[in-house]
C-alpha cells in the first residue's frame, strides 16, 4: 500500500473547522481527535461535530477516541460518518467484539497503543483489525515532539504484520513532521497522523503533499517494503 497523509484537525482553527478540512482535500484521510477528558487529560470534540464534519468534506473522517468506554461509544461515531474507528486497547473492555462491532456498521476497525503498551500481548488480535495506531507521543495534545524510543515498537509490529500475512495498515501518530517521518516510514509505518507539520504551515495542502513525497521515498528504500 502507498503511504497514506492523514491531517489532524487537533491543529486547525476549530472555529473554521469546515474550511480547515477543505484546505487539505488532497489528504487521503481528516484524523478527527475525540478526547474525553477522563482517559486523556483534554477535552475535544464528539458525535455532533464529526457528523457536520462528515457532511462538509468529502475527504472520509478517521475518528481516534481516547475515550473511556469506546465499546459503548464507538459505534456512534460510525453511525455519525466515520469511516475508520480506532479504539485504545487500554480502554476497551473487549476489543474483538468491538472491533467487529465497528466492521459490522461499515467502517474500518482500528486499536491504538500508548507508548509504554507492548505490541506482543495483541499480536492474536492482529487479524481482527484494519490498522494499528502506534501512539508516538502521549495521548492528550497537539504538538509534542515524537519519541525515538518508539521506533523499535513500531519495526516489531511491522513483523508481526508480516509474520501472519495481514494486510494491516500500520499507522504512527505523535509529532509526525518532516524530520520525523521518513525515519518512521522506514520502520515500517504507512499511515501518518501529521498536525502541526500540516496546520502550522503557511499551505496546507502543499504540507502534505510535501510529507508524501517524503514518505513515499523512504518506503521504496525500507527493507520490509522491499520484501513485502
């Protein structure tokens, strides 16, 4: 799979969120934060919200709750238009009948890991989802430096995806910039959550198109993508 851009919106202007998701239509996916201020320590925005975003843009809504309880709110933000649901694993009471439950309603099945969570305990849950998230800071905000610690984690999700032949996007979210994500697409990451380094520049949409060309460059040179 080439890899994908996906812009957090935790960094646009939430009074022009409309207009904010507009200005990066060439991004494969809009990453939409839902914090609780419970499991994370910030509060963002829910269901109302996605679903006006959903009618807005045409670019489909990656929704990542850091909620408590996501095995009882997570089918909602299907339902409100999302069409990728990532749940954390530290929340979910049952993460495979959650994620079912996601599929069933029509939307990709995502679980998240917050840096100090192992891959390795989930590894037999792999085949039940669509994409890993690797969390590369801590959940909570916008704009924190990415954490080099994480790049091993995410190598060994990458051979574990390999390891059983999924077709399982791999994706990293946590201070993903231009100087951050060609070292994480050569780890093995596909799918990159990109705020600050997308809403912080003067143009948007060339932001992205500028961390493709980055990301798509380090793939074709990463060892597991030559032997994939």
């Amino acid at each position: 799979m080439a890899p994908q851009i996906n812009p957090s919106i935790l960094s646009a202007d939430f009074a022009r969120l409309a207009d904010e998701a507009r200005a990066v239509e060439g991004a494969d996916w809009l990453h939409v934060d839902v914090m609780d201020n419970h499991f994370v320590p910030n509060l963002t925005l829910g269901v109302p919200v996605v679903e006006s975003l959903a009618r807005a843009t045409g670019t489909p809504l990656d929704c990542h709750l850091m909620i408590e309880a996501p095995d009882r709110w997570a089918p909602q933000y299907v339902e409100a238009g999302a069409g990728s649901v990532t749940f954390h694993a530290e929340a979910a009471a049952a993460p495979v009948r959650l994620a079912r439950e996601i599929r069933a309603k029509g939307a990709r099945a995502s679980m998240a890991l917050k840096p100090a969570t192992p891959i390795e305990p989930y590894e037999d849950l792999l085949p039940e989802l669509d994409m890993l998230l690797i969390m590369t800071v801590e959940p909570g905000f916008g704009g924190q430096a990415f954490l080099d610690i994480m790049l091993p984690k995410i190598r060994r999700t990458r051979e574990l995806i390999k390891k059983h032949g999924l077709e399982l996007w791999l994706q990293v979210d946590g201070g993903v910039s231009a100087t951050t994500i060609e070292r994480c697409a050569e780890a093995g990451a596909d799918v990159f959550v990109a705020g600050s380094a997308v809403y912080g520049a003067s143009d948007p949409a060339e932001a992205v198109r500028a961390l493709r060309t980055q990301a798509d460059a380090a793939t074709a040179r990463a060892s597991w993508s030559c032997d994939h």
